[in-house]
C-alpha cells in the first residue's frame, strides 16, 4: 500500500519558480532578438542557448516528480486517490487552454479554424502526461508502488532510446489531431514523446524521495548521486551508447549516440536539482513558492502578451526579431517582473476580482458556478435532481 509521507519539498517550487522564469526570457530572447546578434560563434550567446535548451526538460521533470509526489503521498490508492481525480481536471484543464492558446479570432471570423489550433505544444504534452501517468498507477497501484517506480523508470529509458525510430514518424495513417501528439511534421511544437520521458524520469526520482526522504542523510547522499549522475550523462553517455553499440551491434545505441541532446539534458537536470537542493533551506521564501506554484497560470498570461494568440497582438507581432541585445536584457527583465508581479497580484485579489466581474456582467450564482470551473459539481446537481424526478414519477 502506498501510505502518506513527508512534508512539503519547498525546493520543488523554487526549481518550478525558475524554469518558468527561464521559459520567459527565453521565449522573450528568442522572438525579440535581432537576427545579426544570433551569432553562434559568441560565447554569451551560445552560453545563453544552452542554458535555454534546459527549460523544457527541467520543467518536463519537474511535472513528473511533483505530480507523483502528491499522487503517492496519500493513504488511499486507486480511484479512492483524491490526487486521481484532481490530476484528472487539472490535466483536461491544460490540454484545453494548449488548444484555447492558439486559437485565431480572426480565423473564425472568416468561418474556418486556423492550422496552428492543432499543433501540439507543452500545455498539450504536459496533460497527457499527466493522464498517462495516471493510468499506469491505477493499473499498477494495487500491487505495491515498487512496480509502479520500475514502471516508470523503464518507460523513461525505452522512450529516450528509441528516440530515432519514432522520431522519423508522420503517421499520415492517424487522424492529424492524433499523429500531431506523436509528429513534429505537421507543425507541432512539442510531441508526446520523447517528452513524456522526462516525465517518466521525474515520476520515479519521486518514488525515491517518497521512500527514503525521512533518513538523515538522505539529502547529502543525493546531492552527491545527482551531481555524480548528471556528469556521467552530460560527458559519458554518448561514449556508453556507442560501447553498447560495439559490444550488441544494435544500430539504435549509435543512433542514439550520434544524436544524444535527451540524456545529455537530463544530466543537466540532475545537476540543477543537485544545485537546488544545496541551498533548500534558502529557497523557502513565499514569493518563490507562489511563483512555482501559479506556472500554468504565468504560461497563459505571457503567451497573450508575447505572441497575442486569440488576435496576434502580441510583442512579437511588433518587435519580432529586431530588438538590440541591450534592449533584450531590459525587456526581458520588465517582461518577467511585469508579468510575475499580474499574476500573482490577481490571484491576492481573486475573490473581490471575480465578484467585481460576476456583478458587472450580472451572472446568476448558477452561471457562476460555469464560470469558475464548477461545471462537474453541477452537472452532478442536475442528475441528482433528474433521478429525483424519475423516482417521484415511479
């Protein structure tokens, strides 16, 4: 059985608190910056690229590892699981603002939807993962978690090294909106896999933490494996494959090797969790916690001002690739302060906010309820009354 465990992880938020601040002046750098400044014989540029191509990965792990974390703390398992169900809304809720982020007002002005809808991005990737990993622990929860954790690691493994076979795929026999979770070649962004592997990988360096979190030294021993772990994956993976290759003869091990961005980043992975880890007891501050924990909600606020997505009214539409490096550094800077700062500053204000809103558009206690996302509890109101009813005329 999987029984409820430790404390909080406050270094969680903080590694959550910087991906999402490293994915918006990425995203910032990368659509504002000039094309002449793209030079990748510059050291701070190509130093600045690098550290950009952690973000996805770390966030991808870190998704795995929080999700897991919460799902196997609780003393019930299975569908009784309250973690089973949220995750189930909140994945259904970040597939659904993937899909709402790229929708084009102005295509369906004109009567038609534009192409960009159905490309899959992280939001997309991110709930499915969510879903995926709840399924395996529904099948896997009534043996016990140590096959769940297997589960998981495996699964980690076989989708990094069978990254050449499916990553040459267009499943042109699959409906697009399908092929494109598994397909870059129809203009996805993010595809299911090979992603879904760092989720794999977080999921399971959870399952750790889980079970030997309370000893004593488990922290200065981890610290040590991760930093340790993160620098066989970054220098020696790749020679590892092509040794696997030498010894098997399997092609895929040299493919591997000849390609190897997947273990390489999550050695870097490892090392920033090592690194944060370190100073766990100096990131405890309210403001890192609330920023790590309202991720999703700074995703979709950046992505309208960035790239406007409903109207395309966005800073890039105006400034897309023609800023100076100086002009970059500052406006990345008022970019994540400007767009931390709304967030958090809604969410201290949500309730009189909403209230606000709700008053102005005159809605009913019942639209309401649509509204804020109540729409299941409801739904369910409206059966129950609808049973009522059939048993009154019985």
């Amino acid at each position: 059985m999987m029984t409820k465990r430790s404390s909080r992880l406050h270094f969680m938020d903080a590694i959550r608190a910087f991906a999402i601040i490293m994915m918006l002046q990425g995203h910032f750098v990368h659509s504002l910056l000039g094309d002449v400044y793209r030079d990748k014989n510059n050291l701070i540029y190509t130093i600045w690229e690098y550290f950009r191509g952690m973000t996805a990965p770390t966030f991808f792990t870190i998704t795995g590892f929080v999700f897991t974390y919460l799902l196997l703390k609780q003393k019930t398992t299975g569908l009784e699981n309250p973690r089973v169900l949220k995750g189930v809304k909140r994945a259904i809720k970040v597939i659904f603002w993937g899909y709402l982020l790229r929708l084009s007002f102005y295509a369906l002005f004109t009567g038609t939807v534009n192409a960009s809808f159905f490309y899959v991005d992280v939001l997309q990737c991110i709930g499915t993962s969510l879903l995926l990993l709840i399924g395996i622990y529904l099948v896997l929860c009534r043996i016990n978690e140590t096959w769940f954790q297997n589960t998981v690691l495996v699964l980690g493994v076989t989708i990094f090294l069978l990254q050449p076979v499916y990553g040459s795929c267009i499943l042109e026999f699959l409906p697009q909106t399908v092929a494109n979770y598994f397909t870059n070649k129809n203009g996805s962004v993010f595809t299911l896999l090979p992603w879904f592997g760092y989720v794999c990988f977080g999921s399971y360096m959870a399952t750790i933490f889980l079970k030997h979190g309370e000893h004593k030294k488990f922290y200065s021993y981890t610290i040590m494996i991760l930093f340790f772990v993160g620098i066989l994956l970054v220098f020696f993976s790749s020679p590892v494959l092509m040794l696997g290759h030498s010894f098997t003869g399997i092609a895929i091990f040299k493919s591997v090797a000849y390609n190897n961005f997947l273990f390489i980043r999550l050695g870097n992975v490892c090392m920033l969790f090592s690194i944060f880890i370190i100073g766990r007891d100096y990131v405890t501050s309210k403001v890192i916690t609330k920023i790590g924990g309202r991720t999703l909600s700074i995703y979709i606020v950046h992505f309208f001002v960035l790239y406007g997505s409903w109207f395309g009214l966005g800073l890039s539409r105006f400034f897309y690739h023609s800023l100076t490096p100086l002009q970059v550094f500052i406006g990345a800077l008022l970019f994540i302060l400007s767009i931390c700062t709304l967030v958090l500053s809604y969410y201290k204000f949500e309730e009189d906010i909403k209230n606000r809103a709700y008053g102005l558009l005159g809605l009913t206690n019942q639209k309401i309820k649509i509204v804020s996302g109540s729409a299941v509890d409801l739904l369910s109101d409206i059966v129950q009354k609808f049973k009522s009813i059939r048993y009154m005329r019985r």
